[in-house]
C-alpha cells in the first residue's frame, strides 16, 4: 500500500492501525481547534464513532454551537469514515452536504457516529449523527455524497 498523501487520510489509517485507542485528529488546526477525536471503529458496520469539544468560539449569541461548525463537524465524520476503507492513494472528498437540524446542541463535548451507506468506484454515500456523548438524543443528521479520487 503506498503511504497516504493525504495527512487526514494518514490519520485515519493511525487510528485503524492502533487497536482503536481514542485518537485526538492533529491532522488540522480545524480540527486540532475542534477538539476532535476519533473513538471507535466497526469495520463489519462501517461505522466510526467521534468526539468533539467545541470552545466558546464555536457558540452562537443563543450560548448554543453555531449550525455552520455543527455542519463541519458532521462533514470530518461522513469523510472520515469513508477514508477509513479506501487504501492510499484512493482518498474522498465531500461533493454534497446535507444536513438536518433536530435540536439545539449545547456548549460542551459532543459525540458524531457516521456510516457508509454505499461505496462505489467514483462515488460514496455516507450518514451521520450528531448528539451527547451518549448518543441518546440526535440533536442534527447529516447525509454526504463524496467523491472517491485516487
């Protein structure tokens, strides 16, 4: 396999390689700003699993996380996951984000799950959810169309 060109890519594949210990992302200042961290992986599912801290930053005049980094937070999982079983130099990149807000997300850490519902040759479908660390409430779901490259 050659080594990824991608640096998020690299990551993912880390993350696999470790047995799935918790991995903060440090791929990107967005990301590292975030406070992303990869938590789980089910390779028969095709599901990844996620946590995020967003800062005061991130929140909204309402003291809830603004939608946009919301909508960004959903978009490292659905590409995350997809890049989590395609082999270097193959990589993904969001082509269609959409995403559905089912209720306010508050200040503090966040868990996403996200799935890839179909994979084909040039494109991938993939969905995911936003909530507390839990996961027992949905507070936005989001769907993706990526692009596979490589």
């Amino acid at each position: 396999m050659q080594p990824p060109t991608n640096p998020d890519h690299a990551l993912i594949l880390r993350f696999l390689a470790q047995a799935t210990q918790p991995l903060a992302m440090d791929s990107n200042r967005l990301a590292a700003d975030l406070g992303l961290r990869l938590t789980g992986w089910d390779a028969d599912a095709r599901v990844l699993s996620m946590s995020a801290c967003p800062g005061e930053q991130h929140v909204q005049g309402n003291g809830v996380v603004q939608g946009g980094v919301v909508a960004t937070l959903l978009d490292f999982g659905l590409a995350f996951v997809v890049m989590a079983v395609l082999a270097p130099p193959r990589s993904a990149a969001t082509v269609a984000l959409n995403v559905h807000f089912e209720r306010p997300a508050p200040r503090g850490e966040v868990a996403m799950r996200a799935r890839i519902d179909r994979l084909g040759g040039s494109l991938a479908f993939a969905s995911a959810e936003l909530g507390p660390v839990d996961l027992s409430q949905v507070w936005a779901r989001a769907t993706a169309t990526l692009a596979v490259r490589g």
